[in-house]
C-alpha cells in the first residue's frame, strides 16, 4: 500500500514539473518607460472665461515603472513633469504622480491601452474669472488614459509612441474673488518613450 503511494506520489511530481517550469518562467519582470511628450493645457470652472488663447503648450517627461503581471498587463506607477510654462508673471507647474495599469490585446502586436489614477500637485494653476488671472496652489485628484504602440528592438529594449489625456480635478477652490466650483485642469500629451524590460 505505501510502495503505490510512494509511485503515484512520484508520478504525480513528474507530470507537475513541466508546469513548475513552466510558472517560473513567466514571473513578472521589472520594466521602465521614459520619454518626453509635448503637453497642452486648458483650465475650466462653471465660472472661468476661457478662449482659444488660453491654451498653453509645453513640454514634459514622462516616467513609468512597474512589473508584468501577465504576458499582456502591466502594473505600475507613473510620473508625469509637465514643464513650467509662463502666464503673466506666474510659472504654471504640475506634477501627476499615479498608480497605473498597462493592456495590451495582441501578444504579437504592439498596441496598447493605459489608465491611471492619483493625484497631482498644482502650483500657480491660471484661472480667468471675470476677465482677471489668479494664480492656484492646490492638490487635486488625477486620472489618466492613454494608448499607443511599442516595438522591440531586442529582447529587453524597444521604443512606443503614445497618446494619452490627463485630468487634475481640484474641486471648489478659495479665491480673491470668492469661492470659484467645479475646477478641472485638462492635459493632452503626445510624444516617445524608451522602454525596457
């Protein structure tokens, strides 16, 4: 009786080691994405005056880090500098800081979709209220969504151009003026990035 439990035992571990193999192989793999995008910005309130002039362009890195949890999704952490851009005497400066996850549909395809939350950190953020600028300091919470496409240039270095929209929602905000509601800062990016993995 113990000799073909002790077999079946043996058996078993035999046939179960292909897949330990297997599972070890396919452990999540730490990666890094850096690149630089070119940012658009648009504040809007229920109260703000806004025109095409108040659109403002500027640069920005990007940075995310994480690790795969399958062959197609990622999990990470993203960083979003967007660079100061001047208004008047104030130097607008934003910083999103998120949790963020990667999909990709197709194994043997490059394309992608991303989206991410956390917050952003919002320094001398312009509103126009009644045809006057005010300068905001604020956190605010962020979401982000975006998609692209990568291409591998080796086994653990490839490039991706990406698209993606970034929302800072900081709510109902303490001005000279009063109280200004429903204050959304919009930021639309595209640009390239390194990847490795």
């Amino acid at each position: 009786m113990s000799l073909r439990l002790l077999a079946l035992c043996a058996g078993t571990l035999a046939c179960l080691a292909p897949a330990f193999a297997s599972a070890q192989d396919s452990r999540p793999r730490a990666w890094i994405v850096a690149g630089a995008v070119s940012t658009s910005t648009l504040s809007s309130c229920e109260d703000c005056v806004e025109d095409p002039a108040t659109y403002r362009h500027t640069g920005s890195v990007l940075v995310n880090v994480g690790g795969s949890i399958t062959s197609r999704a990622d999990l990470g952490a993203e960083l979003l500098l967007v660079a100061p851009t001047s208004d008047a005497e104030n130097r607008i400066r934003v910083t999103f800081l998120m949790a963020s996850a990667q999909f990709r549909p197709w194994q043997a395809k490059g394309f992608f979709v991303k989206g991410g939350a956390g917050m952003a950190f919002v320094r001398n953020w312009i509103l126009t209220v009644d045809g006057a600028d005010t300068g905001v300091k604020s956190k605010a919470l962020a979401l982000g969504l975006g998609s692209g496409w990568e291409w591998r240039f080796s086994r653990h270095v490839g490039a991706q151009v990406l698209g993606a929209m970034h929302v800072a929602a900081l709510g109902d905000l303490e001005i000279a003026r009063g109280t200004v509601e429903n204050v959304m800062g919009n930021f639309w990016s595209v640009g390239a990035a390194i990847v490795v993995r």
